[in-house]
C-alpha cells in the first residue's frame, strides 16, 4: 500500500500534506512507515502531553471498549462519574462540568453558555487568539486567513489587544456577556499573558457581570509548569475550555462550569459523544498518569532547561525565546517553513504559530538526552540563512 500516494489521491485538500507517513508512536518518539525515528515536539498540535501509546491509557481504552463504548448523558456512567469527580478536584471553584469532543466545540458552548447565564450577546477576545474553527469559535478566532473565507460570522464579537488592560477597560460593557481569552495564546505566536492583564480581566469580568472565560485547550494538562496555565495567575475564571491531552489522545472536550454559569436547562445544549464512556475511561486513565507521573512537574523542569538552552543559541536569525513550562516559540527574523524543514531532514517534528515562530510543544515525558538533540538541531538549523521561498 502506498499511504502518501492514496492520500494524496482522497485528501479533502485541507491539509498540506508530508511526505512521510507515521504509523507508531511511544512517548515522545514517532516512526514513519520506513522505520525512520522521529522526535516529537509536536504532540499532534498538543495533545499527546503524556506521550504516544501511554500503557495506562491502552489499557482503559481496551478494557472499556470490552464493555461499553457509548451511551447518552442522560444515563449516569461509572466512567462519567470518576472522570467528574476526577477533573474537578484539579480546577476548585469550578464544580460542574459538559462534555464534548474537541476544543471548538468546548469554546462553542461556552459562548452559548455566557449568553445564557447573562442574558448578554457579546463577547471581547483577544487579537492574535485562536478558539477553533467552527462558527461561534472562529468568531472569537483573530487571523484574517482563517475568518474571512467563511463571512458573514457571528455578530458581537470583538477583539482587543492581548495584554492591554485599557483595551479591555474600554470594550467590556453592560453588554458584554463574556470575555474569551487564551492564558498562553499558542497558535497566535507563543505569548503567555501578563498576570496583571489576566487579573485585571478578572476583576472587570466581576465588576460588569460578564463571565471571564479561559481556553486552556492547548495550554491545560500540565503543558505550562501547572495543571492549567491560569493556576500560575491567581485567579479562577467562571469558566474553563480544554480538550486535546485530556483524554490521553481519545478525541474529548470540556468546559468546567463555575457558579456563575446559570440557566443551562435539559436539552438546552447537548452532544451525542459528549461524555462516552470510552472517553471517559480514557481520561480518568490520562488524568491520573499526569498525576502519577508529576507530568506539570516535568513540564516545568524540562521547559526551563530547554528554554535556557536555546536562549544561549547564538544565531543572527534568531529574535527571542518565550513560553511557560514546554510551550516554547523561537521567534525568527524570517518565516519559518525552511527551518521547520530543515528539522524534519534531522528528524525532528517542530510547529509553527504564525509565519515567524517555531511552535516546540513536546509530549512533557520527552527525556533530556531528546531536548539535548533538539536543541543541537536547532542550534545548526539555525547557523545558516535558509531561502525564503523554500516551502
Ligand atoms: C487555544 C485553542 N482553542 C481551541 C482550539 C480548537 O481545538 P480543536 O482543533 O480540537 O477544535 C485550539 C486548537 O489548536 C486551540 O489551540
């Protein structure tokens, strides 16, 4: 079978294909169907936080799927009910939680959710955020490229500055039924917030009656150093999107609902895989492994040696080095698509965020004799000007 030819054949187009296919993944290490070994500092755009085929997760996956895969929420679930209890003694003052399969979709219902709870249309994002692709969640996304082919998008969005405390003073108003914000915007360039912003986003949220809603659905699972990045903030929002590591690799969603989340009525949202027992069983596994392994621990660990060792990378294409715990952008004077090239020929799995930043977002169980050749990669990749037009 040849994997790249067929898929190059059915590809729905969206996707600019590699020109390499992997079929195995353990921990932070991936293998192509060639047997070539590959570092990952991708986890599937941030997913595989406790690495590929994590034995724990395998086992929940098959036990469950042995006994049952789905089931609508309105029947309770002992899987349900463990992963309740499980994720919402990791986020106190948020007690209640809904289930779905993806990040948009968490964002989705929060935004349905805010207006619920305040009667309010209107929601303040951030520029340069991004929230997903559906149309309530591209709504509240920034780039142009991914908003303009789909217009008209949902009326009562805007956007401030990230980090410009007077931007937002100025747009949340007796309308505003929530402001949606990333506590490290990822694909939008690797910028943690400021914790003065985050905590005047806070008190303005309380001040006006809008609803402080934070997407950790890259950010959450341990990636920054803590569980979730707003744990490094001091506050508690009202309400919390996650998704892509929470069930171990299984596709799954949340929004974890503080008190101030009223008016969610039966049969006012729902999903029909949201809460799947197979899901679920999947991320009380994950959850515990991150927990087992002090995965925010590694994160912190390991992100402040990777981001010293680049930091030291003398290279005249290089403008700055930010991030919390093991999510890292290397900032260039130039696009990246040559770079990230140049990495795969060394076998290294890198991201971009934007066209100038190298997005590193490695499973938090990546060993430091891995970081070690990535920051040496890096360090040569980066020793020369790559041309520009190079794909
Ligand atoms: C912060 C943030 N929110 C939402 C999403 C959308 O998640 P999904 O692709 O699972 O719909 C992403 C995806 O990268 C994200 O980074």
């Amino acid at each position: 079978m040849n994997i790249i030819e067929i898929e190059n054949k059915h590809t729905s187009g969206l996707y600019s294909k590699q020109n390499f296919a992997i079929v195995r993944g353990q921990g932070a290490t991936l293998w192509d169907a060639e047997g070539n070994e590959y570092i990952d500092c991708s986890s599937g755009h941030g997913v595989a936080n406790l690495g590929h085929a994590h034995p724990k997760v395998a086992a929940a996956v098959a036990e469950q799927a042995a006994k049952l895969v789905t089931l609508f929420e309105t029947f309770p679930n002992d899987q349900r009910a463990a992963l309740m209890e499980k994720l919402t003694a990791l986020t106190p003052g948020l007690d209640r939680v809904f289930f779905c399969n993806s990040g948009t979709e968490s964002v989705e219902a929060a935004i349905k959710f805010a207006r619920l709870s305040t009667g309010r249309a209107e929601i303040v994002a951030a520029m340069r955020g991004f929230h997903g692709r559906t149309f309530g969640s591209l709504s509240a996304t920034w780039n142009k490229k991914y908003r303009q082919p789909f217009e008209p998008l949902v009326p009562g969005f805007s956007h401030i500055p990230y980090n410009n405390i007077g931007a937002l003073e100025k747009a949340v108003t007796e309308k505003t039924a929530a402001v949606l914000l990333e506590a490290v915007q990822g694909e939008g360039g690797v910028y943690p917030a400021e914790p003065a912003f985050l905590q005047a986003a806070r008190q303005i949220c309380s001040e006006r009656g809008a609803l402080l809603v934070i997407d950790e659905v890259q950010s959450g699972f341990g990636r920054t150093g803590k569980m979730f990045a707003y744990q490094h903030y001091g506050i508690t929002p009202d309400m919390l999107c996650v998704a892509k590591s929470l069930a171990g690799g299984i596709p799954m969603g949340a929004v974890l609902l503080g008190p101030a989340v009223k008016n969610l009525g039966a049969g006012l949202h729902g999903s029909t895989f949201g809460g799947n027992p197979l899901s679920c069983a999947a991320a009380v596994a994950a959850l515990t492994a991150m927990e087992e392994e002090n995965l925010p621990q590694q994160a912190a660990e390991k992100g402040a040696y990777l981001m010293e060792k680049l930091r030291a990378i003398q290279s005249p294409n290089l403008r700055e080095v930010r991030g919390l715990g093991l999510m890292i952008g290397v900032e260039l004077k130039q696009k990246v698509a040559p770079y990230l090239k140049a990495l795969q020929e060394k076998r290294i799995i890198a991201l971009n965020a934007g066209l100038t930043v190298i997005r590193l977002l490695p499973p938090l169980v990546i060993t430091y004799e891995q970081l070690d050749v990535v920051v040496a990669a890096l360090r040569n990749v980066l020793s020369e000007e790559r041309h520009q037009d190079e794909e």
